[in-house]
C-alpha cells in the first residue's frame, strides 16, 4: 500500500500584496513630513520611492502625475511639507534634483517641472479646489489603469511636421530629461506612421548604396526589388 502524502492546511489569500519600493530603479523619490500630533502619525518622517518590483510608466510626466494622485497628495493633511526628488542611485540623497515641494495652502515646482504646462495646471487646479471647499479631490486607485494612455499635448504626433530626419531626432533628445529617454525613443519610432517620409529617404539611400556595392548579383537584385516596391513599380531583373 502507497504512503499518502502529507495534507496542510493552506490560509486563503485575501490580503492585498504588500508595495515593496525598488530604491535603485525608481525614477523619483520623495520625503513627508508628518504633522506631529496628528492622530494618524506614528512616526515624524516618512520617505519612499515611486517604482516597486513591478512595471513603472517609462513617461516621466505621466508617471509624476500618477504618483501625486496616488499616494503623495491623499497624505496633505496629515503633513508639514511633502518633497519629491528625481532619484539618482549615483549621488548621494542630498545631491537629488527636487521637483516639487507640497505644502497645505501652496506648492512650488523646480527645474523642468517649473515649465511643465501639464503638472502645473493639475497642482493649481487641485489647491484651488482643496484651499476653496477644504475637501480632498478625488484621486485615482494607483493599481488600476496603471497602463492606461494619457493625452500629452507635446506629444501629440499630429502637431509635428518635421523637415528631415536629424530634425525628429533633435526634438526627441531635447525632451529626454523631461519625458526620458526609453519614452523618446518610442515617441521616435511611432511617429514613422506620421512621416513615414523621413524614414523612407534614409532607407532608399541605403538601398541605393546596396545596389552599387553589394559583392554579389542577389544582393543587388534584392536592394533593386526593395527599391520598386518603394516606388511603386513592379520587379524587374538585374542584368
């Protein structure tokens, strides 16, 4: 007779799972100051960091704009001042950029968030809100819709008509402190469903080049046939 294996009891999942920070891949960090005396307060000092194990928006605009919905801005009344750096693994904690300092009638803004338009607007219209009816806006649950797309008026591929290709690329470079560079560089190859003339000319000269200097008769023939399908024409055979 077969020995049965051993049976235990298993305790159901039903918790939420925890947020475990990721202090080395975050792209900001930020400090709360917790207002002593306040009910809810157990500790003077509280800081975190905007990246867990998971995902985290490649869009540094869109992802700031998360992280002050959720958690940073449901915490103003329990808190002197909330600051918010760009996390920087090579520095140490007092050489970070800060970005935002929060306060519980104002807010300042530094470096490229000052000449942000997008999370400007938001903050005034948030305190204008919050000083007006002294009641918290609403804010978004930060684990759903964590992938949704969110409209950035700079990034709008339909405002851009870019003469040349160096000219696309100088406009994404300019905006890699702003929006990053893994954002930009996916900005860069969506907008060849926009202008896909751009990249057509840097291909047809490649393809040029290939016919005039491939050591073999099927790699012209190939580059030839690449080219005739650009130009709307049938193939036709090297001689």
């Amino acid at each position: 007779m077969m020995n049965q294996p051993a049976t235990y009891a298993r305790r159901p999942n039903t918790g939420s799972p925890k947020f475990e920070a990721d202090p080395i891949g975050s792209t900001y960090r930020w400090e709360l100051y917790l207002t002593p005396g306040h009910p809810l307060n157990k500790v003077g000092l509280m800081d975190g960091y905007s990246k867990g194990m998971g995902f985290e928006n490649p869009n540094k605009v869109v992802l700031l704009h998360r992280k002050l919905m959720n958690p940073l801005l449901p915490y103003l009344t329990r808190c002197d001042a909330i600051l918010v750096f760009e996390n920087n693994k090579a520095l140490p904690k007092e050489y970070h950029k800060k970005l935002i300092e929060l306060r519980s009638n104002d807010f300042k803004t530094f470096d490229w968030v000052q000449k942000d338009t997008f999370l400007n607007q938001f903050l005034n219209a948030y305190y204008t809100e919050f000083i007006q009816t002294g009641t918290m806006p609403p804010v978004e649950d930060r684990r759903k819709n964590v992938r949704k797309a969110e409209y950035m008026a700079e990034l709008d591929h339909s405002k851009y008509t870019f003469k040349t290709l160096e000219e696309l690329t100088q406009f994404c470079q300019s905006r890699y402190e702003k929006y990053s560079a893994t954002c930009m560089n996916d900005w860069f190859a969506k907008h060849a469903d926009f202008q896909p003339e751009l990249f057509n000319a840097d291909i047809e000269n490649a393809l040029i080049h290939q016919v005039h200097s491939s050591p073999t008769q099927e790699g012209a023939q190939l580059a030839i046939d690449q080219l005739n399908k650009m130009y709307g024409r049938h193939p036709s055979s090297r001689k």
